[in-house]
C-alpha cells in the first residue's frame, strides 16, 4: 500500500514538472510574466512605453496572423482604474465593427486590474482581444493579448496564464 502511495506521488510528481518546463519566465525592473514554452519574448524596443511582445512560434505558413501579448506602460499616470474603464470605452466607439464580450475588476497578485475581453476588425481580420489594465503609484500598465477569434479558443489557456502572471516589482 505505501509503495502504490509512492508511486502515485510520484507520477504526480512528474505531471507537475513537465508542466512546469512548458512555461517560461521574463523579467525587467518593473515587472515579470510567465509564458508557454512556445512563445517567444521581443524586448527590442526602443520605445519608452512598449515593452515587450510575447509571440506565438507554433503558427504554420497558412496561419496568417501571429497571435501575441504586448506589455505597454506609461510613467506618471494620475489617473484610477475607473477613468482608464471610462477612456477605454469612449475609444471603443473607433473600434471597427468592435464588440464587447465581458468586462471586470479582478486581483492580479494582489493588485486590482481592469480586464476587457471584446472583438475588433483590423484590415480582413476579426480578432479576439484582452486587455488588463493595472495602476500603481507610478505607472500604468496595459497587457493586451491579440489573438483571431477564429483560433481564439486555441490561445485561450495561454492568454489567461500570461495575463494572471503579470507580477509588478
């Protein structure tokens, strides 16, 4: 009975590590996000709000758009969650054909965030975004994943992992 209990534990074991060598981490000095193995990190950037870009490496020659998350900030900011909400909903009226699916407060590792799921059209795609948006003292993050939202329930799991990881320093 011990040795099956062993056993058991140690599969379990295994289950845990493999997952856990399928997520990857990046880091600066404002923050760190995990991300699926199969994504790649872009900080080459010499643009003082955009951070970094995680894309997906997984698509074929037929997949025409690469689905991805961009880290957006913006220093000394002196605005709430609320007028980010308000902002954001008076630009979706220039959203193409945009529609909104949910919206919500959450916690993200203890910080409150902001996130909006909805579809836009840009040229002949219609894609599925989320956007997170998270204020701290001095800056104001905006995480936005973009996906098509034909294969969005393909990208869902890894869109919600990158999201939920999003750890400010």
């Amino acid at each position: 009975m011990k040795t099956r209990f062993l056993v058991c534990l140690a599969f379990i074991f295994s289950l845990v590590s493999t997952a856990q060598s399928d997520i990857k981490s990046f880091q600066n000095k404002l923050y760190e996000l995990s991300y699926p193995a199969n994504f790649e990190v872009n900080n080459n950037y010499q643009s003082e709000h955009i951070s970094v870009i995680v894309s997906d490496t997984l698509h074929t020659e037929s997949d025409v758009f690469t689905e991805n998350l961009t880290v957006i900030f913006q220093q000394g900011v002196s605005q709430t969650l609320d007028d980010a909400k308000g902002e954001f909903l008076s630009a979706a009226d220039a959203i193409s054909n945009g529609n909104i699916i949910s919206e919500q407060l959450i916690t993200v590792h203890g910080k409150e965030a902001y996130r909006i799921q909805f579809t836009a059209e840009q040229q002949e795609y219609e894609l599925m975004l989320i956007q997170q948006y998270i204020i701290t003292k001095d800056y104001l993050f905006m995480l936005t994943f973009t996906g098509m939202a034909s294969d969005f329930e393909n990208y869902k799991e890894a869109a919600e992992t990158m999201l939920n990881s999003f750890m400010i320093k």
